[in-house]
C-alpha cells in the first residue's frame, strides 16, 4: 500500500477498498500480519504512530489497519475511520453522537471480522476501545492494551473487563503498575512516549525574537485545549483572566498555543481585543519559554511538566457532566503532575473553580513570586523522572512484537 493512502469516513466504501487493499497485496505470508490499531484521540493516535513505526523496525511484514489519524496511516496504516469523527467531551456531550459513533464501532468490528488481525493494539480510549476488546475476545483476537484508561480515577469496575480481554496491559504512569499487578493483569511499564518528543526551542531568546516577542519580558503560554468542545468551555475565564493579567502589569506578553486542528479564527475572534498572540505549530517552544503557563487538564499538563514550565491546570466540562461524573472520582487530584508526584505541586481550578478571578490571582502569585516558580520548576523535574526514560515507544514495540510472536505460535 503507498505509504499515508487512507480513506476517510464517508468519502469512499471502505469495506470494498480494505478488502481489495489486502487482496491486491496477494502474498500468502502476509496473511498473519495483520495488526488491528485503535486510537480514537490525537495524543494516543501519536503513541499508535510512534509504536507502528518501531513495530515495523522490527517486522516489516506487519500491515496495520484500523481507527487513528493522519499520523497512523503516515507509516502506512490503513484507517477504517479517522478521529476527527470521534472529537467528543464529556458524559452528556457523547449522547447526541451516539449513532456516529456506533456505525464507526460497527465498520471496524465488520473489517476485523473481513480480515481477521492476528492481534489488536488498543490505545486509551476506554468508552470504545474496552467495548471493542470484548468483542474481540469473543473473535478470538488478542489484545494488547497500551496506555491505561483512568481506572485510578473512576470507574474501577473496568478493571474486570481489562483483566478478561486484555493479554497483556502497557502502561505509561509509574503508579499503574502496581494497580494492574494485583489484579492479577499483566503488566510491563514502559515509559511516557512524549518523554523522546517534547524538547524547548534550542535557543529561548532567538525563537522569541522570531515571534516579535520581548525575551526580557514575561511570557505567559495559554493551551486550551485541543478538542473544540473543551475549547469553547475552557475559553471564558481563560480570556477572562487575560485581561485582568493585561490590565495590572502591561509588561506582560500573551502567547495562545493552538493545538493542531483548532480554528484559528474562533481562537482570535476568542481573544479580540487582548494582547495575546494566537500561534499554530509552536506549542513546545511556547511552553519551554513560558513565565507562566496556563494549560487545560490533559495531555498538555504532561508536556508541560516534561519542559519544567511552571503552570496551573484548569478545566471545565458541562455543568450535568461535571455533576455526574465527579461523585465516581476518587483520586485526590486532577492535575497529572500532582498524580505522579503523589502530592500538590501545581495549583488546579476545576469547574467552578475555574473563573476569572480565580485563574488572575493564582497567575499573579506565580508571577510575581520567582523562588515559588523555581520551586515548581524542581518538583517537576521529579515528575520527568517518573515518567521514564527515553525510549518507550520502542519498549512498547518490543511488549507488542513479543505478544504478536506467541499469537503466530
């Protein structure tokens, strides 16, 4: 197959083009090597990306096929359907998309049945990939999980699901492993992916000056996130608290890193009449040089805390989202670095928590407060180093191949 070659939902009949995708490849012993991929968010579709990559360093006869994004099928991997289709938050949010949802659900089951995977890697995801996982073990195809869902979180019951599907469980937290070794799952930790990814502009000064930005000045870096429907709801007290920021200390410079996929004119639109500057492709850079970063809970949280940007996390889903999901949370945190660092070392407005006022007062303590800065930037350097070392994609890759190898016996 040309490498990046993908059909999209509803441009073409994806079950004829798979289908004679494979046959037209009419060699017997690629028969085994069909690997089925489930990635329905943009972080975990990076980590399937990463993880094909290093699978096919060490088999190149293996052909992928399944849920992902533009990066999956880049290193060649056949989409059944992409996740722009899938971009849903929160409890309430996912009812009206229900049906798209379930078509998606019922084409990639069709495929696995049509070309039968010899093993399936599941990637987060847990609504649609543990669903998926059962249906799979009733196929007779195994399953590697790879990146936990939240089951530390909420909704602990899943563990049973994990524990009847899943051949082995790949996890990306140091303190998953653990929780899925006495449950009797096997488990290896393999590392956090984004720690061979996220690395600061080489030169801080330089890039800054690039953007018209003062180096001497302080940087504030906003993520909102990087779905449209958490965007909208985080947006409000974000540009709520730039202005307030703005208008105490006028030395202060807004940076607003738009994640890809995002509109950047509702972004601009959003932010109208503040100083902040909306910038596409420079997230990283943007964090290594931020002052201050404000980053809405999720993915982001981890990348900031790999480049020891000091942050406060914020988030916000619907009102009756929030207020169906929160009595089955029990963990003592929401901010990913207080998790791996088992105690509060970033400040979190969550909900209603999150305002305005709320985000302009914590921001100025940071802000005006250097030592309280250089103390989060350490605590997050202890943060880096539970996250792993370089390589985890590759381990994964290993995990997988190992697991793919007892398939084939």
């Amino acid at each position: 197959m040309p490498k990046g070659r993908r059909s999209a939902i509803g441009s073409t009949p994806h079950l004829s083009r798979v289908c004679g995708w494979w046959h037209a490849l009419d060699v017997s012993c690629f028969v085994d090597m069909r690997l089925l991929i489930s990635s329905g968010e943009p972080s975990g579709e990076l980590y399937a990306a990463e993880l094909l990559r290093h699978l096919k360093e060490r088999r190149s006869d293996i052909h992928a096929f399944g849920l992902g994004g533009d990066r999956l099928a880049a290193e060649g991997a056949h989409l059944t359907a992409h996740i722009r289709d899938l971009a849903v938050v929160g409890l309430v949010e996912v009812v009206s998309h229900l049906p798209r949802i379930r078509r998606i659900f019922n084409r990639l089951l069709h495929d696995c049945e049509q070309l039968r995977p010899k093993l399936a890697v599941l990637i987060d995801y847990p609504d649609f990939n543990l669903r998926l996982a059962r249906a799979l073990r009733a196929r007779g195809v195994p399953v590697v999980y790879y990146v936990s869902p939240q089951i530390w979180a909420w909704r602990r019951w899943r563990m049973r699901t994990i524990r009847a599907t899943a051949r082995e469980m790949l996890v990306i937290f140091p303190f998953e492993e653990a929780l899925y070794r006495d449950a009797g799952v096997p488990v290896s930790f393999v590392g956090h992916p984004l720690v061979d990814h996220v690395r600061p502009a080489s030169d801080r000064d330089a890039f800054l000056r690039g953007l018209d930005l003062d180096p001497a000045r302080p940087l504030v870096t906003i993520l909102p996130g990087s779905r449209h429907g958490e965007v909208a709801l985080n947006l409000p007290p974000l540009v709520g608290a730039v202005r307030l920021l703005a208008e105490r200390d006028k030395a202060l410079q807004f940076a607003v890193a738009a994640a890809p996929g995002l509109d950047g004119s509702a972004l601009q639109s959003a932010f109208a009449g503040t100083p902040a500057r909306i910038l596409s492709g420079q997230t990283h850079a943007l964090l290594g040089a931020a002052t201050l970063a404000l980053v809405a809970s999720g993915t982001a949280t981890v990348e900031a805390a790999l480049l020891g940007a000091p942050m406060i996390v914020v988030y916000r889903v619907s009102p009756l989202t929030y207020f169906l999901g929160r009595r089955f949370v029990s963990v003592p945190h929401f901010a990913m670095a207080n998790l791996i660092a088992e105690r509060r070392i970033v400040p979190e407005l969550i909900q209603d928590d999150f305002n305005a006022e709320n985000l302009a007062r914590e921001a100025r303590l940071l802000l005006d407060d250097p030592a309280r800065r250089e103390t989060m930037r350490k605590d997050l350097g202890e943060v880096r180093q539970r996250l792993g070392a370089p390589g985890a994609s590759a381990r994964a890759a290993e995990a997988v191949a190992r697991v793919l190898d007892s398939a084939l016996r």
